[in-house]
C-alpha cells in the first residue's frame, strides 16, 4: 500500500512539522531577550562581577547573534545536547527525559479518560437529542469547558485531599512502586481530563448527528438495520474524524500544558520543571523543555493526521493512487 | 381477484411547525396489486416521495400521518403509529434516489450488503450472506462481484452505484419494492442501463413495484397503472396505456405535453413547453380544486372540491370536467 504519492504526502507533512519546530526554537531564543533585565544579573544576582557576568552570557550564548544561537542550538541537537543548566552544569537533555514519564503518564491517562467517559456520552446525546441527558451532558460539559483546569484542580484537592482525605496531596508517587503512582494520578488525572471529557461529548454528538442525517443513514435505517448498529458502526467512522484530529491537538496541549496541574499537585513533570526555570530564569532548561514540548505537540498532531488518513477509505485511496480528492 | 397487497385509503401527511403546520398529502388512495407495478409521478413537490418515505415510516418526527385504512398483504397497519416501520428490510426494501449518497463512504460495499440482510435473515452466517450478496451483484451487472464487493463506494461509477443499491433491494427478496426515482441522478447513457436492469428485474421477481418517478416515460417503460399527483392529491389513476394515451384531468395533458420527445426534430425557435405558475404553498392550499391557479380549463365550479369520478376500467380522475 506504500506508494510514492504516500511517501511524497508524509515528506510534505514533516517538512511542515519541522518547519514548525525550527521557528519556535527562534521564537524562544528571541523571547530571552525581550524579557525584562539581564538575564546574567538575574541568574548570578546584582553584586556579580563583569567578569562573571561575560563568563556566564559566553556559557549560554547570550553574547553572540540571534541567529548564530540558533544555529548553535540545532548543531548541539544533533549530537544529542539540549544545553547544560545553568546552577549545576547538568545536562538539560538528562532532566528533560527524567521528568517526561511523569508528564507523559499524565497526558495519556487524562486524554484515555476523556475518550472513554466522552465517547459514550456522545453516543448516548446523539441517540436521543434533546433527550435527558443531552441536556445534562450539554450543561455539565459547558461548565467543565469554562472552568480552568487549576480551579479544578484547587477544588479537587480541597474537597478529596485536604476533607475527605481519599487521595494523596501532592507529588507523584515512590517510584517503582505502580500503585502508589497510579493512587497519585487519579486526581490530576481527573483535573485535566474533566472539560476533555465534555469537549469530545459535545464534538463528538454534533457530528453523529450531522451524519446520522445523511442520506447512507437513511438507506440502513429503510432496511430495518438496528439503530444501535447504525450508530455504533456506520455513523461513528465518519463521525470520528474531526475528533481525531481535536484529539491530537488535546494530547499534544497536555504534554505541554499540564504546568498548571504539575505545579499545584507538585508532580515532577515537564510543566513543573519549566515552570521552576523560568523562575530562576534557568534559560537553557527553560529552552530545552520548551522545544521538546513543541516536538511532542508536532509529532502527536502528525499521528492525528495520518491516522485520519488511515480510517477514511477514499483519503486512504488518494494518498495511494495520487489522484485529487475524490468528490 | 384476491385482495391487493397495498392498499391505503385517505392518507394524510402533514408537518406540524410552530404556530402553523403544512398539508403535504391530502387523501391520498394507492392500491397495489400482487405483481403488479404502479408508478407514481409528478412534478417536484406534488407529495409523491412523501408517499413512498410514509410507507415505510421513514418521515421526520414532526410528521403527522393517518389514514382512515391501510393493509399490507392483509394485515392492517396503523400509519399514526409508524407500524409500517416493522416491514423495513423484510416485506418493503427502498431503491433511493441518489446512488451517490446512499451508500456509506466508509465501508466497503460487501459489509453493507451483508448488514441489510441481517433483518430479513437473522440467522444467517455472515459467509452465507456474503455469498448471497456477490450473487445479487454479478446478477445485476457488477462484473467482477467478488473482488468489487471488498471496495468502496467511491469506488464505483453512479451507474455502478445504482446497480448496487438495486442489489440491496433484490438481497431482501420484499413483497414490496420501492423505486424512488431511480434514474434522476443519473446521465442518461446510464440511465437506459439502469432502466434495463430494472426492466429484467420487473420480469423476473414476483414482486411488487412502486415506482417513483417525474417521468411519464419511466412509468410507461416499467409500470402497469399510474397515479398521478399534484400538491398532494390524486388527481387522476388508471392504467398507464389508458391515463398516457387518454388523459382526463387537465394536469395530466399538461405534464405530458410537457415531456421532451427524442425523436422530434429540434426546433430552436420553439420553447420547450411547462406549465405555467408553481404549486400552491402547502400551507396555504386553495379552498377548491387544488389545480384551478394553473388549469387552462378553469371555469366557475373550479372553487368547489372536485368529485372522483369513474371513468371505467379502474380509472378515476378528479375534475369538474364531464368528459375530456
């Protein structure tokens, strides 16, 4: 089923991707220089010496040219090198691939979470529209959309931590121990996934309905195939396609987003992580988290595309044959 | 003459909207013979595929349906109540008007063939169905079946498409088989494709047929009898020799003047003939005959509801004219 057209398409699709990538690293490397102060005096404090201050901007580059950063970024990456954090020489590279799992365990089982609470709700709304709970899910999802997920979060640990004392309050658990990590992933677990739950709900329905009214519906429905079938089978593989993609814009989001819900549940994540280097102003850590983030958000979105390509027959058939899309 | 398998009497579809509600069918009679085949035709909006979809309790929600009686193969139905729903699939199989569109683009034809059967035969394997349908396929003209049934609709031409829908129609061996419009979606090199396949079918299979269908030309090729409906009334019935050749109600003539003859020689400076004016607003119908705004006979009696009359052989029409 390779092709050339195939390969031609996945060529085009990561030449964009990397393209994306190479202008948020000159987008970082900029942003250092439009924050206010210098970023030497914060780091090394006011009484610090030029001398340490030249040594320091030599050490992360601040001295040379934009663009010659960048440059020097990417030829660092090819070997492997994110940079070094500035306090303690270690390898951002190292702290980066230490605080992913944590991320990474928390993204998929908020994004697993959502699929499997907001995919039945929506096929329960788009059974019966206007039905019972399509009003609640309508209304519990506009809430849970609205509401941030660090309100949430705050909420959760008052009402489940703090009173009833159901879960652990912070961190992420002994490592090595699953249990423990899994006791403490439950409750960020719900702070992130609750408006992801409402949001593929609502998406979701909305499609099956469209295509619940398509005239292939009504051909099955003249045969008398059962509505559950019908929902179930021909009106979710259509219907699934503009969620896919949301899906893989969600996952990459909470790679990079969860700072908010690593941070109040003080889980040594990636958000955490960045969050602590921008405070300290630790440019490298700040730059290397920020760019694998973006890597994972381009990558989990070209999953998403090529993956819609996969369940739709007739994008299948044109990436094959390379013919123009068919009508 | 044994009873009909269809018949329904003073069928009535309306929609119901807010503050006002809108009369699609208004005392529709149909009666269909055991093997017999009756077309139905009109022009776009005179009710004729509402008459179809209510068959089969296939309407939107907001629809209204009654019928003071109606019967399929003896047993009464209960339209109000959407009872015909049951005969999906099993005693009334569709052929839809658009192949285009009726088929789901995601699924390769042989899965869909196979679930449509499912109702009819329940307990079927699925291998058994699967066979049964590449059958049907090759017997309508797919050639190739076996390979084609694990492709896609895109991957067939309309007129490959149309021969697939008529196979989900022929799978479910239905007492009933409706056509709506079969061939308008069609160009018309495929078109008399099509028409071939349904004209084999009509010669082989015991069922009935209802045809659906704007074209008198279409009726005549497959049909025994016709009704003809405007604004969702009868307006005249009878066999189709009989209601083509000696039309009584005015709209009839005027529809078949309105039919383009192939074989005439074109003549540029000669309009093509319509009728003139639009169907009344089905919420707004006239009090009196539903056609009198665009009847070339009108005359004074035209604001009073017009009698059925007989007029031998079956043949009914309703206008104020005696005789044409």
């Amino acid at each position: 089923m390779r092709s050339a057209s195939f390969q031609i398409h996945l060529a085009s699709k990561l030449a964009t991707a990397l393209l994306a990538v190479a202008g948020s690293v000159v987008l970082l490397l900029a942003l250092t220089r439009f924050i206010p102060g210098d970023p030497a005096t914060v780091i090394l404090g006011s009484r610090a010496t030029p001398e340490a201050v030249a040594a320091l901007n030599a050490r992360i580059g601040l001295d040379k040219p934009l663009i010659e950063q960048a440059f020097a970024f990417f030829g660092r990456l090819f070997s492997g090198d994110l940079g070094e954090d500035v306090f303690n020489g270690r390898p951002v590279l190292s702290l980066v691939l230490g605080a992913l799992p944590n991320t990474a365990a928390l993204a998929i089982s908020a994004m697993l979470t959502a699929i499997v609470l907001g995919v039945p709700l929506a096929l329960v709304s788009a059974r019966w529209p206007g039905g019972k709970i399509d009003r609640l899910v309508a209304f519990l999802s506009v809430g849970f959309i609205s509401t941030p997920s660090f309100v949430v979060s705050v909420f959760l640990l008052m009402v489940f931590s703090v009173t009833l004392r159901w879960f652990p309050v912070l961190g992420a658990g002994e490592s090595g121990d699953l249990g423990d990590q899994l006791w403490h992933l439950v409750l960020p677990t719900a702070a992130l996934a609750a408006g992801w739950v409402g949001y593929i709900a609502r998406l979701l329905r909305s499609s099956l309905l469209e295509v619940l009214s398509e005239s292939h519906i009504r051909t099955l429905r003249a045969y008398g195939v059962s509505e559950a079938k019908i929902l179930m089978k021909y009106a979710l593989k259509p219907a699934v396609l503009p969620t896919v993609a949301v899906l893989g814009m969600g996952f990459g989001e909470l790679l990079g987003g969860a700072v908010f819900a690593e941070v109040i549940f003080n889980r040594p994540g990636l958000g955490s992580l960045i969050y602590d280097a921008i405070r300290t102003r630790n440019y490298p850590v700040v730059q290397g988290g920020v760019f694998v983030i973006v890597l994972l958000y381009v990558l989990t979105n070209l999953i998403a595309d090529l993956s819609q390509s996969l369940i739709d027959p007739r994008e299948r058939a044109r990436l094959v044959s390379g013919r123009g899309a068919v009508t | 003459m044994t009873a009909a398998l269809l018949t329904i009497e003073n069928l009535n579809v309306s929609y119901r909207g807010r503050g006002h509600s809108a009369h699609i069918l208004d005392g529709v009679d149909l009666e269909i013979g055991h093997g017999q085949s009756v077309g139905l035709v009109g022009e776009s909006g005179s009710g004729k595929s509402t008459v179809a979809f209510a068959l089969l309790g296939l309407l939107a929600d907001n629809a209204e349906v009654s019928a003071d009686h109606a019967a399929f193969d003896g047993r009464t139905q209960d339209f109000a109540k959407r009872e015909t729903a049951s005969l999906r699939g099993t005693d009334i199989a569709m052929i839809f008007q658009d192949p285009m569109t009726a088929l789901n683009p995601m699924f390769s034809i042989g899965t869909q063939l196979v679930d449509i059967q499912r109702r009819r035969f329940p307990k079927e394997s699925r291998k058994a169905l699967w066979a049964r349908a590449q059958a049907v396929l090759a017997d309508v003209g797919v050639q190739d079946a076996a390979a084609r049934m694990h492709r896609y609709p895109h991957e067939f031409s309309g007129g490959m498409r149309q021969r697939v829908v008529i196979a989900m129609a022929l799978l479910v061996e239905p007492k009933l088989l409706i056509a709506d419009e079969p061939t308008t979606a069609l160009d018309a090199t495929i078109e008399a494709q099509v028409v071939e396949v349904l004209h084999r079918l009509r010669q082989r299979t015991s069922a009935s047929m209802l045809v659906v269908s704007h074209s008198m030309g279409l009726i005549a090729e497959l049909c025994d009898s016709v009704v003809v409906m405007y604004a969702g009334t009868v307006v005249e019935s009878g066999k189709v020799a009989d209601v083509l050749h000696r039309p009584r109600h005015p709209y009839t003539r005027a529809l078949l003047a309105c039919e383009i003859d192939p074989f005439a020689a074109f003549d540029p400076s000669q309009d093509l003939a319509t009728i003139p004016g639009t169907v009344p607003d089905p919420s707004r119908r006239p009090q009196g005959c539903i056609f009198a705004g665009r009847c070339p006979a009108r005359h004074d009696r035209c604001s009073e509801k017009p009698p059925q009359q007989q007029a031998g052989d079956g043949r009914t029409y309703a206008c104020w004219l005696e005789a044409a």
